[in-house]
C-alpha cells in the first residue's frame, strides 16, 4: 500500500485550490520595499562614489531600515571629507627668517 494519492486524487486536491493560491507571482503589496529610482552621478572620487553606491541598498529596506543606511553613508561621506584634509598639500614657502 502507497502513503502517495493517486494521479486523480491529487488533480482533485488541485483542482480544489483557488487559483490565487495556485499562482507563483506575489501580488502588489503596498507596503513591501520599492526602489526609490534614484540617479546617483559618480563624482569622480573613489570614496564618496562608494558611499553614493551604498545609498541603492535602501532600495531593497523597508523605511526602518533607511536610518542605518543614511547613517553609514554620512559617516563615510565625513571620512571621506576628513581624509581630503589629512593629505600632505604643497611645501610651505621657506621661511625668509631663517629660523
């Protein structure tokens, strides 16, 4: 003896699902994450474009989750910003002092 229905039982089981259960494709729910869409121009500076490019995964958050996105990408952007500041600049004029 089988445990399995056989061939016409299991079309009958089948065929006694509504068809909205049945379909593969998730209806719209309005309240699941969208992409926001939103063009992002790359900059030009390797550090900001990376922080910029880590603005698309809000894209897949539901809105509780964008603050520690936005929150990642400023400390990044500040990082960015701050290293811009430690770089060596030009050599300073010499002295006509003579210290």
């Amino acid at each position: 003896m089988s445990d399995s229905l056989p061939e016409a039982e299991v079309g009958a089981v089948a065929e006694g699902v509504p068809e909205a259960v049945v379909e593969a494709e998730p209806a719209y729910d309005p309240a699941a994450p969208a992409p926001l869409n939103v063009d992002r121009t790359p900059s030009g500076n390797a550090d900001v474009d990376a922080q910029l490019g880590r603005l698309a995964d809000t894209d897949h958050l539901a809105t509780d989750g964008h603050v520690e996105v936005y929150e990642d990408v400023h400390r990044g952007l500040r990082d960015a910003l701050t290293a811009l500041d430690a770089r060596p600049g030009p050599p300073a004029p010499p002295s006509p002092y003579g210290n």
